[in-house]
C-alpha cells in the first residue's frame, strides 16, 4: 500500500491532504466546544446550522470546481483554497457571537469546496494504474480519518494545557504546510481539446450499428464533435452521474452515511457533556472512537475488496449504519442511558467505534465507482458533481441533527436520522445491478477488419468481438441490461 508513496508528487499530495485534515479535526472540536459555550444547551441546533451552511458552500461551489480545474493552473488553485482557509481559521478564535462562526465557516468551507474536488480529480491523473489508485484511495481515506482518530487525541491533549482557542492556531498551521507542500509541485494538466478530438474519432465508430449480442440500442449522441465547453462541464458530471445505476446507488449510499455522520458530529458534545455529564475532553475521546473504527476498515479494505468486490461490501455497511443507529435510539428512548451513566459511556465508543467501520466502509471504495464510469478528461467534472451530491445528502442531515436534538431530544433525533439510513440502504441496494460489469464484450460486425475501434478485438476475427472498458463520458456510452 505505502509503495505509492515513491511517486514524489503523489507523496507531497498525500503529505499536503494530512496535515490540512488534520487541522481540519482540531477545528471540528473546537467549533463543537465554542458552539457549546456560546449556546449551552442549545449547541446542536448552532452545531448543525454552521454545519448546513458548510454543505451550502460545498453544493452550491462544487460545480465550479471542475470549470475552475480546466481553466486554472491546478497547483495555483490548490494554494490559493488553503490560504483562504488559513486566513480564516486565524479569526476564528476570536469570534463572540453566533453569527460570526456562520461567517467565517462559510467562508473557509467555501475554500475547501474548490480545493477538495480539485484534489481529488488530481490523483488519478498522477497515479493512472488501476492498483496504484485503489492504494492511493486506501491512504486518502486514511488521511481523512486522521481528522476523526488522530486529531481528537491531540485536541484532548492540547485542551489539557490550553483554551480550546489555541486549536484554531493548529488549524491554520495545518493549512499553511499544505500549500507550502503542494507549492513546489508540477501537477499534470486536464486532458486538452486534441485529447478529446482522438477520443471522438476513436469513438465515433461505437455508435454505428446495434448490439445484437447485448441489445444495445444505437448511441445517438456519438459522432464527431468537440468536447462540452466550461458551462457545459458544469453539469456534465452531474449527468454522469444520474445516468449511471451504481452512481446512483452511491449516492443513496452517501445519503446513508451522512445520516450516521451527522449524529456523530453534531450530537455527541450535546450527548457526552449534557446526557453524561462528561468533561469537554471526552467529547474528543468518543471522536476519536469513531476515527478508530474508520481507520481500521480502511486498513482492511484492500484485501477485502479484492475477494469480495465493492457492492458486497458497501451495502451491508449501509446496512450496518442504520442498525447502530436503530440501537442508540432504543438506549436513549428507553432512559438506560441516563440510568447507568457509567455503563453509558463505553457503550457509547463501542458504537461510534462501529458508526466509524461502517462508515469507511462505504465511503473508500467509492472513489472506484467513480473511476471506473467516466473518460479520464471528465474525472474533475464527476468529482465535482459527487462532491456536490454527497455532501448535499449532509446539509439534509446537519440541520436535521441539530434542530431535532434541541428541540425534541437525542431520541428523537437519533431516531429520524436512522429512518434516513435505513431508507438509503434499501435504496441502494434495489438501484445497484448485482452484476454490474466493468467491460463488456460485443460485435460490430459492420465494421471492417483495421477500424481504430476493433484494435483491442482478438486478431479481428471474423465476428470481431471485442471488449472495452465500460464508461459513460460526453462522447460514447453503452448502456448495460440491467440485471438484479
């Protein structure tokens, strides 16, 4: 797994993306304890509302990312995200109303949804091979549970020798070494029009004829033309994505871990101080639960999923995420919680610790989907469209967290957010084709012996079947039978 690290710029990206997360966890908590100190009681409802408007920024800006990928330098890009973050995670620790935490989050999530889709669309473009990337989507996922393992442990460390203030400072150190890693970098360029032009040509003669074998139906789009131009490209990730079933079906995914996700982040101050009476430094520690469960599924997941495939293992998982949910609404719904406090509490890490397995579960091989369903030219614009999608499944459930755990309980909240989980599984599952092939064989036998588009056909023969990869870009698709 640690073999891709020998590719200077992807170990510099990766290196950039840690140390940014890993601020980024320091901010989590912080904002979960300013939000509890300007609020009291009322925490989640703030907690969840800052939340919504980070999801705001990162559906409504997301888009663009893919458009501003192709027309800005990619490193300038990057650099310019993280030091926009920098600059307002020093302000944060000097806030004293409600209003200005909306502000500032806003404006540096607004950042970070330019930089993360960008980020994304990058790696596969540095590392092209197929295990290369899967190893490299292992170490992001790693990196991204540093925000929910590592970073807690440190935030509980450091609250024990300074005001939660100080973690806003860790925040924006983080950020500063990201850009200054990214810096020095030569990050490879989006496919260009010529790119697309060979693409069409190569293309152009998939679309003739019909698919006797697969009963395909004749691809009208296919021909000669250029690529979409940038206010196409803003939604052409988008059609992708509805166009195909086992995007689809992430995206209900998605739906299902934003469901537990947003119970973890906005509850659990409210749950660990106010239910349990805890000090502010378990709230880092049930973080950090969650975190722990993630990573170790994510160091799993490369031999699992080579046995087992992505749908074996992503549904379940789902599946997973409802049930905890199912059982923390039964400990709260029936008082035992209040009523054994003591016992409580490593009840409540062991089932972050599973929220947190489930969770990684789900969301690590999602960057496979991706991969696999769009031409390479199109990977900023897919990215960007999923970076949308999913996180605007979390400004469904942020505000659902808070609102409903200051304003009817953690019972009821837990509650409503497991009915959300579970619906999204259920989704999920009849949406994604239980044979869902990455190729497909086929005839052109229209086609004469040499065309460009037989050259992956077995020595031509004569009913010149062939295979190719099955994707769905701006210029060719073929449309599976689906099977369940």
């Amino acid at each position: 797994m640690l073999s891709v690290l020998r590719d200077r710029t992807y170990r510099h990206l990766f290196l950039a993306q840690t140390v940014a997360l890993t601020g980024t966890g320091l901010a989590t908590v912080a904002l979960a304890l300013l939000a509890y100190d300007l609020a009291g009681g009322q925490a989640a409802a703030v907690l969840g509302t800052a939340l919504a408007l980070k999801m705001t920024a990162y559906v409504g800006l997301a888009p663009l990312a893919g458009v501003l990928a192709r027309r800005m330098p990619r490193r300038t890009l990057l650099v310019g995200a993280d030091l926009v973050r920098l600059l307002a995670a020093l302000v944060l620790p000097f806030v004293d109303r409600v209003w200005q935490v909306y502000a500032l989050v806003l404006l540096l999530q607004a950042a970070s949804a330019v930089f993360t889709p960008a980020f994304q669309a990058t790696i596969p473009r540095v590392l092209p091979q197929e295990g290369d990337y899967t190893r490299a989507l292992t170490l992001s996922r790693l990196a991204y549970d540093l925000e929910s393992l590592a970073s807690p442990v440190l935030a509980a460390a450091l609250l024990a020798l300074m005001p939660y203030g100080w973690l806003f400072a860790g925040t924006a150190a983080g950020f500063l070494l990201s850009a200054l890693l990214v810096l020095p970098l030569r990050l490879p360029a989006d496919a260009d029009d010529s790119d697309h032009d060979r693409d069409g040509r190569r293309d152009a003669g998939r679309g003739r004829g019909r698919d006797r074998d697969l009963g395909h139906d004749r691809d009208r789009d296919h021909g000669h033309r250029r690529p979409p131009g940038p206010a196409s490209a803003r939604v052409l990730g988008v059609r992708v994505f509805l166009a195909t079933p086992r995007l689809r079906a992430l995206l209900a995914l998605d739906l299902a871990v934003a469901a537990a996700g947003a119970l973890v982040l906005v509850d659990t101050v409210v749950l660990v101080q106010g239910g349990l009476g805890r000090p502010a430094g378990d709230v880092s520690l049930a973080l950090a639960a969650y975190g722990a469960g993630s990573m170790t599924v994510a160091l799993l997941l490369p031999r699992v999923l080579g046995r087992t495939g992505d749908r074996a293992l992503m549904l379940p998982a789902a599946g997973a995420l409802a049930s905890a949910l199912g059982l923390l609404t039964a400990g709260l719904a029936s008082g035992w919680a209040g009523a054994h406090p003591t016992a409580a509490w490593p009840a409540l890490l062991a089932l972050w610790l599973c929220l947190g397995a489930a969770t990684s579960a789900v969301l690590t091989p999602g960057g496979r989907l991706l991969r696999r369903s769009a031409a390479a030219a199109d990977l900023p614009g897919l990215f960007a469209a999923h970076f949308s999608l999913s996180h605007g499944c979390w400004l469904l459930t942020y505000p659902l967290a808070g609102w409903l755990a200051s304003r009817a309980g953690l019972a009821a909240s837990a509650a409503a957010l497991g009915a959300v989980a579970l619906a999204a599984a259920l989704a999920a599952a009849r949406l994604w084709p239980r044979r869902d092939p990455e190729e497909l064989a086929h005839t052109h036998p229209e086609l004469p012996v040499g065309h460009p588009h037989m050259a992956d056909a077995p020595d031509g023969g004569p009913a010149r079947v062939h295979v190719h990869a099955f994707r769905i870009d701006a210029l060719h698709r073929h449309w599976p039978t689906p099977a369940r």
